[in-house]
C-alpha cells in the first residue's frame, strides 16, 4: 500500500507537519537557550542597526562566504590605499558578519592598533586607532564572544605593550591620553600605604549597581540603580542642590568634581588652586565642596563612577577591588598596566583557564606577570593637570617596589598550576626565565635603594630554587649586582630607569638626613647604571642627559616626598634644599616654588624666604626661559619617560 506514490505524499506531507509543528513548539524554548547561553544577538541587533549586513544574512551559504571573503580583500586594500575610515567600516560589518569568530575580532583590532595607528602622523590621530582596536575588543568582540580567552589576552595585550611598552615613539602620548581619562573617572588615589588605596577604591566596588550583562551600557547611568541611591534622604537632597546649578547624577558631576573639588584626589594634580571667576563659577565651586553634603557627594560620586566604569568601559569594580585585595598593591587605575592586568585576569576567571588551555591562555599568564613586572618599574604616577589642555597631562613614571612580592607569588603560583599540569619539575616550568630575570632587576633595584637585606633574601631564594650553579650565583651580592651590570651589556629601558630612580630618592633622603657618603655612593650607582644604558641605546631610546634627571627626581621629592615611600617634612626639604648647587636651585625653585611656598604659609613656624631662599640668578633663568620657551597649548608628539 506505502508503495502507491499518492500515499507517499500524504505520508511525507504528515510527517512535515508533524516536524514543523514540533519545532514551532521549541522554537521559543530554543530561542530562550540561544539568548542565555549568548549564542545571538538579542533583538537581531546586526540586522536592526547594518541593513546591508542583513543580505548577506539571508544570502545562500556559499554565496555569503564569498561576499565576506570579498569584504575581507576590500578593507585591506582601502588600508593600503590609506582610507582608514572606509576600511574601518567594511572590518565593522565583517565583524557583525562573523560575531561569533574571535580571529575575526582579534585580527582588525590589530589592524586598528598597530597596523593603520603607525601610518598616521599625529598624537591625536594615533590615539584615536589605538583606542578603536580596545573600543573593537571590549565592547564587540568579548561580549559576543565572552569564553574565547584569546580576546582577553589581546585587549591585555594593547594596554600592556602598545600603550605600556616604549617601542612605539608615541607610547607617552597613550599613557597620558588614558591617565586622563581615568583621572576625570576616578581621581588620583591616595599617597599613602596600599591599604588606604583599597579602603579608598572600596566605595565604588559597593555602589548600587546591576551587573546583569544583557543591559550593560544600554544606559550610562542604569534608571531604577539611581533611584535606589535617591531613596536616600540625604542623597537626594543633594540631588536637588547640584540640579538647582544644572548637574546631575552623571557625568556633570564628575566634570565639575575635578574642576572645582578641593578633595585630595583632584587638588593633588593640580598646579595651582582652583580659582572661580564670576558668580557662576563661585556657585559651583560652593555646592561641589560643601561640608555640610559631604557624605552624601562621596556616595554619588561612586555610584556615578561604578556606572560608568560597568556601562561604558565594560569594567566590573568588584573585581578590580579584588584585584587589589588579592594581589595586596595599590592599584593606579589611571595607568594602562593596571588595566592589561584586569583584563588578563578577568579572562582567566570567566573562562577558567589558568594555563591549561593551550597557547593562549599561556600567554594571557604572559600578560597578567607581565603587566605587575612593569608596575614594578613604573607604577608610581605623578600626574600634572595641563590647564591648557586638561586631556594632555604631565606624567612621571616612577618604581614602586610594592608589586615585588605581588609579582614574585604569582610566578610561583602560576609556575606550580603549568609544572603540575605538564609534570615538569617547579625549576623547569615555563615562566622560569622571566621569573630568573624579573628578580635580578629587582635584587639590583632593592641594592640601589640599599635595601641589602631584602636583596639578599631574594638573591638566595632565586640561587636555591632554581638551583643555579654558574659562577655568578657564587659571588657576594654587591660583586653580583656589579657583575650584572657590567657584563650583560645596555640594560633595557624600564631596568635602567627603575634603578637610576631607587638610587636618586635613596640618595637624596640620604642627603636630607646629612648623611652624604650614602649620598655619594647611591648617586654613582644611579650614574653608572645611566652610563651604562646610554653608551649603546640608539637616538630615539636615549635619557635625556643625566642633571636633568636629577632636577626632575628633586622637584618630584620636594612636592610629593610620600610618592616615594619616604617621609621628608619640611625642615628635612629646607636642608636639602640648602646643600643643592645653584643650577639644582634653580630647577627645584622653578618646579616646586610655589607649592613648597603654600606648604610654608600653612606652618606658622617656617618661612619660606629662609627655608627656601631664591637661588642668586634666578631671576636672569626665569628672563631667558620666557623668551625660549613661549607657552605653548599644543602637546608635544613624544615625551620621555
């Protein structure tokens, strides 16, 4: 009977029915499981927002594969022709093409950051495609792709060696261009011990905050999370306050914050006070510092922050404050390490992969040892506001001696998850070498601080367990840090810079102190090591010459004596000020003048004119610095470290 073709049909159409019926009934089952599991766009939002996208969406398989491969050829031959722009947009609707291939996501935001960035000429230009490549990653391909740990280890990677590395002559100008935008987010941390940056950061961790991923940034501020802080009396009273001057729970907050504040976080970058002209100005300048609303503005200014830093930069601030707290070191989030380190270790954590998941997840390891090494060297910030120009800053990068020990556990840690999971011995392990290398640096930079002990333990930690057995690792500590620096040739940049500085504040403290044989001894330190790296650097990686060095370490130590761990009142600044020659006189009275003269008018037991004596021909400098040197608005392309 089944074999009559009539009955075949009926029979097929049935089952087809059938079929059809039963996937309709899954269908909104399916659909709920595709959006929990983030295998669509919710809302079809490639089709919504690219129309074009929505033909090749439609399009028969092969002939889509072939449009893609066409726009794939197309953007990089407008690359090579130099229209970036259009080039952008041909890689913005592959990428919504191809969401859920990371390849796609990591290739053009490499694209953006190194390739098409190195052919443009300006600051402004390099910064502008350098961000892209972080805008492509952190808010398109991870959130379309959140277990591909490869994304991850990329964006760390643009924030680690792109902007934190030296290769590119522009490095400085990244640098600065985040720390602003960091500093006008969150302001400047405390100089004071780690733990008081964590306590500080804390507040923003705790603020109200959704952290459901399927709305973050659909709002910069999330409506029903800010009125949830209202309902507190006191908040919203001040609520109403600041809209009485036209700003509100966002961003105005923070604009006016940094401009007008006298909190520490925005006075302490400052070169000058702020100064209201005009009725206006004196009006915000009174409702951003009254006393009286204190608590309530600290509340709103987290709560503005961690809205921000969770819908705009896609950052979750529980995790950064437990970042610190595990790691035990006052993170600078103004610094681009500190955020190669999040989103290193943001991707080990969503996609649980510590080393055992092949060559990405090591090398996202890479990152995360990488980025506490160059906090290690350079984690200090001194951040100078330019008035005219707020979004191009003074910066000085200085040691910070603090992330040794982070550094130095999470090597061991790491070390025994990759030794365990390959079965090789802990002295054989992957990341021995950079380990091996990283403690060196910081025996020699623990010696320069003459901070022998420490060095010493690290010296026979290092020798012991990794069972080193050349004749080097037989020599006292001071043979081998002289040894070191003798025998390996031109020491690489953040080597010599972090040791030319633990070695100049070690001296100058000494010096303060009247101690000056430790003074000269801690300063021909910092000169051999400066010798040294110069002889062989090439032109574009040279230190400026060595007494300029010098001045900047003094006006740095004269104003911000806490940033390098030491304490300095200012009798010990007046005596050291006093044992300078006249051009260090000079450079210090230039730079740090006019804050030591509002420390001084602030102690009713020092004057300034006796502690801090103008230097005899500085007033002939100041003349020949105002004609050479015309205030100029526009930043330069390329600033040393």
């Amino acid at each position: 009977m089944l074999h009559n073709p009539t009955i075949k049909q009926i029979v097929a159409f049935a089952a087809a029915a059938v079929l059809l019926g039963g996937s309709a009934l899954l269908q909104g089952s399916l659909g709920r499981q595709r959006e929990k599991y983030e295998l669509v766009d919710p809302a079809n939002v490639v089709e919504e927002t690219n129309p074009d996208a929505m033909l090749f969406r439609v399009a028969p398989g092969g002939l889509r594969a072939v449009g893609v491969h066409i726009l794939w050829i197309r953007s990089n031959t407008l690359k090579e022709e130099g229209r970036f722009y259009d080039a952008m947009q041909l890689a913005d609707m592959i990428c919504k093409l191809q969401p859920r291939f990371p390849s796609v996501w990591s290739f053009h935001a490499w694209n953006m950051a190194w390739n098409i960035s190195v052919a443009c000429q300006t600051p402004e230009e390099r910064w502008r495609w350098v961000y892209r490549g972080v805008e492509l990653l952190r808010d398109g391909g991870i959130p379309k792709n959140p277990r591909a740990i490869s994304l991850y280890k990329d964006l760390s990677w643009i924030f680690f060696s792109k902007m934190g590395g030296t290769t590119d002559e522009m490095h400085m100008v990244y640098k600065r261009r985040w720390a602003a935008e960091m500093q006008n987010l969150l302001g400047a941390p405390p100089y004071g011990t780690t733990r008081e940056a964590i306590d500080a950061f804390r507040p923003i961790a705790e603020a109200p905050l959704d952290k459901d991923p399927r709305w973050q940034g659909r709002d910069a501020i999330q409506p029903a999370q800010r009125e949830k802080l209202l309902s507190d009396p006191a908040v919203a009273a001040y609520a109403a306050l600041l809209a009485g001057e036209g700003i509100g729970v966002d961003e105005s907050l923070l604009a006016v914050w940094s401009r007008w504040s006298l909190d520490d976080g925005a006075a302490m970058v400052r070169v000058l006070p702020p100064r209201p002209a005009g009725d206006r100005e004196e009006a915000l300048s009174r409702v951003i510092n009254s006393p009286d609303h204190k608590p309530a503005r600290d509340r709103m200014l987290a709560f503005v922050r961690a809205q921000l830093l969770w819908n705009r930069y896609r950052m979750d601030p529980a995790w950064m404050l437990g970042l610190m707290e595990q790691y035990n070191v006052p993170l600078d989030w103004r610094s681009v390490w500190a955020h190669g380190l999040y989103w290193a270790t943001y991707g080990i954590h969503v996609c649980q992969s510590e080393s055992l998941a092949g060559m990405h997840a090591a090398n996202n390891d890479r990152n995360v040892l990488n980025c506490l090494k160059d906090m290690t060297f350079w984690g200090k910030m001194v951040y100078t506001t330019n008035p005219q120009n707020p979004e191009w800053p003074d910066l000085a990068l200085l040691p910070d001696t603090r992330y040794v020990m982070a550094c130095h556990k999470e090597h061991i840690r790491l070390g025994e998850i990759i030794s365990k999971s390959r079965g090789d011995e802990f002295d054989e392990q992957l990341f021995r070498s950079g380990h091996v290398n990283y403690l060196v640096t910081v025996i020699q930079m623990l010696y320069a601080q003459q901070r022998t002990a420490d060095a010493q333990e690290l010296f026979d930690w290092l020798r012991d367990t990794y069972k080193l057995k050349t004749n080097e690792w037989a020599l006292p500590l001071e043979e081998f840090v002289f040894h070191k620096l003798n025998s390996e040739g031109r020491p690489i940049r953040r080597v010599a810079d972090s040791q030319i500085a633990s070695a100049m504040v070690t001296a100058y403290t000494n010096a303060a102190a009247g101690r000056m044989r430790e003074f000269r001894q801690a300063m021909g330190y910092a000169g051999r090591v400066y010798q040294v790296y110069q002889k062989d650097a090439p032109e574009r990686l040279k230190m400026r010459p060595f007494g300029q060095l010098q001045q900047q370490m003094l006006s740095q130590l004269m104003v911000r004596p806490q940033l390098y761990g030491v304490w300095l009142p200012l009798e010990a600044r007046s005596r050291l000020y006093r044992s300078l020659d006249q051009p260090d006189q000079i450079a210090v009275y230039a730079n740090a003048g006019a804050m030591l003269l509002r420390e001084c008018q602030a102690d009713p037991d020092i004057e300034f004119d006796t502690a801090f004596p103008k230097p005899p021909g500085y007033d002939e400098f100041l003349r020949r610095y105002q004609q050479t040197f015309p205030p100029q608005v526009k930043p330069p392309a390329q600033a040393p470290l």
